[in-house]
C-alpha cells in the first residue's frame, strides 16, 4: 500500500489520481487499482501504465453520491449499475480522497447547470458590425462563469472547514476530560488524524482564495474599461432617443392638425414619385426582386419529404440554384407597385373619392392576472363523482384556460397578414402558399397551450371586431352541441373571407390523448374567385396520466384550390425521440393541376416557414425505402412566416400570445351570448377558481334543462305516434331520446357548398347590423 504521490487537491480543478483498494467480487475482495479523478470522472486502470490506453471503468461525479462508511471504507454510486465500494490505507488518505472528490462533484454540478441554463439564454448571433461587442461579452461571461465556479469551491471549501473543524473540537473536548491514561494514546492519534484534515481543508481555502484574489484582480482593469465603454454608448443612446422624441413630437402635432389626408395621398402613383421608400408592399416588392434573382452562394442540399400519390417520389432533395432565370417577376410579382396606405391604417380604400377621417387605433389590454398556483386534489373531484351520471361530472376549470374554444377558433387570424398579401398576388400558386403558411400559423400558439378552453354552451358567440386596426372581423358560434361544433366566418376589406366548421373528436390512449379535428376550413378571394379548403391535423396531448403535459401537432393536410386545380401537401412530422431532423418540423410542395411541382415549403410550425421557387427538376437515386427521389433546383429560399414572441411574463399568464390576452377582454355592444359576458370563464381570468366551478356547475346545468325543454317541445310536435315519448322516458335518459334535437343555429345555416362538394354552416348575415342597432331581443338567455 502506497501513499498517493500527488500533492494534496485543491479546488482548482487539477487532476488528483492515486492508489485505491476497489471491491470486486466475493473471491477476489478487495484487489489494488490505479486511480484518476479529473474533470468531473473519476476513472481507475489496473496499473498506472494503462492509463494511456485501456479504461476499466468511469464514473460521472455530478450525478454521483458519494458516502462514507467507516474510517477507511467509502462508496460512490450514481444510483444506477455503477457502484464503487472503495478502501483507503489510512483515514487521512480516505479523507483527502473523500475532500478531492466533494470538490469535483461541486464543480460538476455547477458546469452542469450552467450548461443547461446556455441552451435558453445564449443569445443569437451578433451581426458583423457588433462581432466586437459580442466577444467582448462572450469574455466577460466565461469570466463570470469562472469566478462563480471559484466561488462554489470556497463555499466548498468552507462547509468542509466547518465540518472538521467541529470534529476536533470535539476530541479536544474529549481530551480533556479523559483520566484513564490507557486510553490517552488512542485519543491522541485522533486528535493528529483531525488536525491534519483541517490543515489539509485550510491549505484549500487558502489555495481558493488565492485563485480568486488573482484572477478578480487581472479582470479588474479589463471590466472598468469595458464599463466605461457600456457609459458612453449609454450617453450617445440617450442623445438618440432625445432626437427621436423630439422628432415623434413634432410629427405627431402635424398628425393632429390635419384631419383629412391631403389629396395627393387618393392616387398611390403621386405618393410614391419622390423616389423615397415607402414602408409597406414597396418593401415587399423590393424584397421579392431579391428574392428571384439568382443566387451568388454555393450550392447546398436540403431533404423534404412529400406524398408519393400526389407525386412520383417520397423524398425531395431541394438544391438551391446558381443561373439566372428571366420574366419571374412578372409572372411571380404581386400587385406591389401601387403603393396603397392602408397598410398604415390611413385609408381603407385608396379608390373611394370620399376622404376618411382619421381615428385612433383603441389600446387593447397587454397583461390578466397571473395563473394562481391551486393545488389540484384528484381524490375530492373523484368523491364528488360518486353517484353521479357520468354526463353530469363536472370538470374543475383547473383543467382549463380562460378562453371559450370559440375564441381559440379566432385566434387562427394572428396572422391574418398572411392572407392579405395572398389577396394581392397574381400568380395562383404563389397564392397557394401564403394560404400554406397561414394553415401552419394556426398551430403556433398551441406549443405550450396545455390548458383546455372552455367548451361552449349551445348558441354562445364570439365577435372579434378588428375592422379599424387590422381590416377584418369575424364571428363564431357553438351551432351544436352533441356533438360538439362551431362555425366561424371571418371577412377582410383587403378581399378574402374565411369560414370553418370545426368537431372535435378525442381518443385516450393510455399515456397520451388525441384531439382529432372534424370538419373543413374554406378560405375564398373576392379578386380571383379562388377557393381554397382543407382539413386540421391531429394534435396530441403527451403526459396525461404522469409527467409534464406537452403538445405535438402530426398528420397532412392537403390545400386545395377548386377553382384552379392547384395542391399544396403539407406534412406534419410527428415528434420522435430517433430522428435527427428538427423537432416540429413541417414540409410541403405546391403542384398544379397536372402534377408539376413549381414551390417547396419547408420549417416549423411553431417558429417560422420558408418557401423557394423550383427552377428545374430531374430524377435521383433511390431512397432508403427503394423509393426513388426527385432532385429540385431552387432559387434562394425566403421567410414567408415567422411567429412573433409572446409577451413578457406569458408563463404566468397561461402562455397567452398577444393576441389572446385580448379575446376575453371586456367590450361594450357585444352580444348577450358573447363569450366575454360567460361568469365561470371571467371568474376563472380574476383567480376566483372556488367561485368559477360552482358557476360553471350551475351554467352546465341549465343548459341541460333547456335541452329537455327543447327536445320535449320537439316530442309533442311529432306527427307520427311511432315518434311520440313519454314525458318521463325524457327526463330519465335524455340522450336516449330517438327525437332529433330541433336547435337551429342564430347566425349561421346548413348549406351544401357546390364548389368543394362539403356540407357546412355558413353566416347568413344579420349580426353586425343587429350589433349597430342595438338589437339583441332575439338572442336567447344562456347565462
């Protein structure tokens, strides 16, 4: 048995490697091992000369526990299959092991939070005229990093002072009332062994302290320089936004003086000759010209997949292009030129030879109140549930979010931007994919939206009147109850309307549930007479029964254009732990009516979308799967979509985006069936959760009752005696009843659409002149 030969550890981090005795097995025991603790691992080799090739065994400090079990012996276990049973010569050896290794596990541990915390909060690259600041910063973090590693070692450092410093007090108490002079020279080699391991504890905190001292002393002309810096562009800033307030003042009092825009402003041609950029479509037009001309870079080579029954291949191999192609412009361009303002809110119809006058855009609200932490008991919900119905069990809003799913509906119009610039294009496959985008946005705000909306009672509405700001509004409501659906009817004055019927349809699968979307959505364009539709995807809800609940969206969606045969196959790739591709990651390819390829769509549906033109395309090889893969040669891609952030604090507001802070904000005019005006959903937003399901109880059960009402006025019309139904038989199994339910939707009707061949309701108008009048005696009471 040897001592080992390097110097006492310090928290410095330096390799520590000596001889152990290591446990092996019951005919073996203990056998003499070389060991090496660097970095964090603590491996060990048979002989000292194996260290250069043949590693018998490692184990991971940070996730290690490391115990003591007598004055020699100690364990380190992961709490795995690794488990090292070790033995020391003397107790001072096994303690300067026990010291080295407490260090390195702190160490660890702190390396491995910071590495965890870099993935979320390492900023994005800096661009090249800050590639200076940026270092700098990167400098003064590594710097920080270092001194708060050197501050967890004196923390270290110093517990274990305390620790053995305890101890020998300790002895030396009981060394002084020892009287048998036998047991005198045992106590004494104690008092030696735990003088010795403060001394060697000491020696560390010495050690550290001199580390820190240094290197805080080295950064500290570096940091006053680097402040000093920070001071002056803080100084040159404020100058700036001095400027810029002086500047904004002066035109805002210009702004308020003229009530009635100038005559220049009627013809788009005049505003825009004085050769200055506009902000707004000119923008876009200049951006789409750079967009089409060729591209400068090399080559590179990206993989999109794409469904073999609307085209030859399963795999698409997306090579950016090199050539010059002449004439896009024309055929590609949207109607750009005419510069119109009301993409700056200033004239709704550059055409009408009435002058508006100008409003101001209502500030909506950016903050609700913070989601109270309530401590969810899953025993008193089953308890209440004893001898109840299982229809008549009603779900705690714990469960929930405060917004109606009609709201959520609305919500699909965040980025309505998307289909008031499809509205402009000339081309119908560029058309395509703006509406392409517009599907994906749809899913956006759903990454981190666990919480269930609030189902809607049969005939509750919801207005979103964006009509001033953002030239749209749009109506839902619940048309049916069993099942469960909603319609929603969207118009815009920048010429498109959208309209969907949408049934929700769940299955539970054990560990995860599946939320399966029924119905169409139709998106038709005044200019172009286009009508497009398509269906939703899956989402699924992981985690339902143990874990922590999150979303993946999965499945295809095929966007169709009645009118010109065009299709756009968009793929949403399921989340998998395998897969080396992005996660979330969607796909698509925009063919017209003959199967040519002429767009490749390509991003996340919760960060942003791309799309390139296809310029040439040829035969590949053979996939993995033996299918045969098409080669397509692309102009530079370009961002048509991309999410915008959510506001500060939206953790603790539900994840709401900004959009959807503003659905249940209370408005004046709406209808007495708006979701604004339901009691247990705006409890629910003011943290009165108690308050919130008793309501919801109560609201849950008069719609119950007005069904029997309903379906028992429906049995007395009955012509047929086969139809008629006791009285009784209804108020015991209403759902049972053969009598169909005879509720007919307020604002919407049943069509059959002609052009798509799909049976939906559609708004037949009437809500937005009732809401100008005032007029809601029609509505009935749901409340």
């Amino acid at each position: 048995m040897s001592e080992p030969k390097p110097p006492t550890p310090t928290p410095s981090g330096d390799m520590y490697k000596g001889w152990l005795f290591k446990w092996t097995n019951y005919i073996k025991g203990y056998q003499r091992r070389w060991f090496v603790l660097s970095n964090g691992l603590l491996s060990y080799y048979r002989t000292q000369a194996e260290m250069g090739h043949t590693c018998r065994g490692t184990i991971n400090l940070a996730t290690a526990n490391i115990a003591v079990e007598d004055s020699c012996n100690f364990v380190i276990s992961n709490g795995g299959a690794q488990t090292y049973h070790l033995k020391a010569s003397t107790e001072v050896e096994r303690q300067r092991w026990i010291t080295a290794l407490e260090l390195a596990k702190a160490k660890a541990v702190h390396m491995q939070a910071e590495s965890d915390d870099s993935g979320d909060d390492c900023p994005a690259a800096p661009p090249s005229s800050e590639q200076s600041g940026g270092c700098r910063n990167l400098e003064i973090q590594s710097t920080l990093r270092t001194l708060g590693s050197k501050v967890e070692d004196l923390n270290t450092c110093n517990d274990l002072i305390i620790k053995h410093g305890s101890a020998l007090q300790r002895s030396l108490s009981e060394l002084e009332g020892i009287r048998v002079v036998g047991d005198m020279g045992e106590k004494m080699r104690q008092v030696t062994e735990r003088a010795t391991l403060f001394r060697i504890t000491s020696n560390a905190m010495i050690n550290a302290c001199r580390d820190f001292l240094s290197l805080a002393q080295n950064h500290s002309k570096r940091w006053q320089k680097a402040l000093q810096v920070e001071r002056d562009q803080r100084i040159r800033l404020e100058e700036t936004l001095e400027q810029l307030a002086k500047q904004h003042n002066h035109l805002e009092r210009a702004f308020r003086g003229a009530t009635v825009l100038p005559s220049s402003f009627s013809n788009p041609a005049l505003a825009n000759k004085g050769g200055a950029p506009v902000k707004g479509d000119a923008s876009d037009e200049d951006d789409d010209n750079e967009f089409f001309d060729a591209m400068e870079d090399p080559a590179g080579f990206i993989t999109v997949p794409a469904d073999p029954k609307y085209h030859s291949v399963a795999c698409l191999s997306i090579r950016r292009s090199g050539s010059n192609v002449s004439g896009l412009s024309s055929e590609i361009g949207m109607d750009d030129q005419s510069v119109n303002f009301d993409e700056q809110s200033m004239v709704s119809n550059p055409e009408s030879p009435q002058p508006l006058e100008l409003e101001p855009v209502r500030q909506r609200r950016t903050r609700i109140p913070d989601k109270p932490n309530y401590y969810l008991n899953l025993w008193s919900i089953m308890k209440n549930c004893i001898g109840k119905e299982l229809s008549k069990i009603p779900m705690p809003v714990n469960f929930n979010e405060p917004l109606s799913m009609l709201q959520r509906l609305s919500e699909d119009l965040e980025y309505y931007e998307l289909l008031d610039k499809a509205a402009k294009c000339q081309s119908s496959l560029e058309q395509m994919c703006y509406v392409a985008a517009f599907t994906v946005s749809s899913y956006s705000t759903t990454v981190h939206r666990t919480g269930k909306p609030f189902n809607p009672l049969l005939g509750e509405t919801f207005e979103l009147d964006r009509l001033k700001d953002c030239g749209y509004r749009s109506l839902c409501e619940q048309v049916s109850h069993h099942p469960p659906a909603a319609a929603h009817h969207a118009s815009s004055e920048k010429g498109w309307t959208l309209r969907q019927e949408i049934t929700l349809a769940s299955k539970f699968r054990g560990k995860y549930l599946s939320i399966m979307p029924l119905g169409s959505i139709q998106c038709l364009f005044d200019k172009s007479d286009n009508h497009y539709s398509w269906k939703k995807v899956t989402t699924t809800v992981h985690n339902i029964i143990v874990g922590k609940l999150w979303i993946d969206q999965s499945g295809e969606i095929d966007v169709v254009n009645h009118k010109t045969g065009d299709r756009c196959h968009l793929k949403f790739a399921p989340y998998s732990y395998f897969s080396r591709d992005v996660p979330r990651k969607v796909t698509g390819v925009v063919m017209d009516k003959e199967g040519k390829a002429h767009y490749v769509l390509s991003g996340t549906w919760d960060e942003k979308m791309e799309f390139s033109r296809i310029m040439q395309s040829s035969k590949g090889e053979n996939g993995t799967e033996g299918k045969q893969r098409t080669v397509y040669q692309t102009l530079k891609a370009k961002e048509i979509w991309r999410k915008n952030p959510l506001p500060e604090g939206a953790e603790n507001m539900y994840f709401f985006s900004s959009l959807a802070l503003t659905l249940n904000e209370p408005e004046e005019g709406v209808a007495p069936t708006d979701c604004r005006r339901r009691p247990d959903q705006r409890l629910m937003e003011d943290g009165r959760w108690d308050e919130a399901n008793a309501e919801k109880q109560r609201l849950e059960e008069k719609q119950r009752t007005v069904r029997r009402e309903r379906e028992r006025e429906a049995v007395k019309a009955a012509s047929s005696p086969e139809e008629a139904v006791t009285e009784d038989s209804i108020n015991d199994s209403p759902s049972k009843s053969t009598h169909p339910d005879s509720y007919q939707a307020m604002w919407f009707e049943k069509l059959d659409d002609p052009v798509s061949g799909e049976t939906l309701h559609v708004y037949k108008g009437g809500y937005w002149e009732a809401k100008e009048q005032g007029s809601w005696d029609m509505c009935p009471e749901i409340f």
